[in-house]
C-alpha cells in the first residue's frame, strides 16, 4: 500500500513539475495572411490575440471566422507538439513505474 502511495506522489510530484515547465512555454501562430496573430501558452490559455482592421470590416464575418479557427487549431497543434517533447525530455511516464502506463 505504501509503494501504491509513494507512486501516486510521484507522479504528483512528476504532474506539477511538467505544469510548471509548461507555464513557461509560449507560441504565436499567424492565420488568414498574417491578419490573425495569436499567442497560447502552456496551459492552452490564449494570451495574446491581434486582429488586423481590415478583417473587421463588414463582409469580412466569415472570413474572420475561418481564420481565427484555423489559427486556434494551429496553436492547440504546436503546444501539443511543445508538451509532448516537454515530457518526453522529463523521461515520460515509464520511470513512475505505473501499471498499464509507460512502454
């Protein structure tokens, strides 16, 4: 049972270092020729959001639709890549030793 618990803070411990690295870690992607600039961190928060006034001109609705989609989905994408060799660096789950988790 102790073993169980020493696991569990582990991996406690493991969670909240990698939260922490991730608080670090920033991107900025651009959509719709550069008229949509926007800024996510590592916690999948958008931090920054630029919007060029031509795409807030009356017609431009739907385009500003479709770039600002496109650019969420780019950014989810890349700090998905960002966490993903963030953990990979930190040796992933197979030193927690976990069953079923890990190779």
């Amino acid at each position: 049972m102790f073993s169980k618990l020493k696991q569990f803070k582990d991996l406690r411990d493991q969670s909240k270092k990698l939260q922490d690295v991730l608080a670090g870690e920033s991107i900025t992607v651009r959509a719709a020729g550069d008229k949509i600039v926007l800024t996510m961190d590592g916690n999948l928060q958008i931090t920054g959001l630029a919007i060029d006034d031509e795409m807030m001109t009356v017609g431009q609705k739907e385009k500003l639709q479709s770039g600002m989609k496109d650019a969420h989905a780019e950014a989810l994408k890349k700090m998905q890549r960002v966490m993903a060799g963030k953990m990979q660096e930190m040796g992933g789950l197979e030193g927690l030793n976990l069953p079923g988790m890990g190779k």
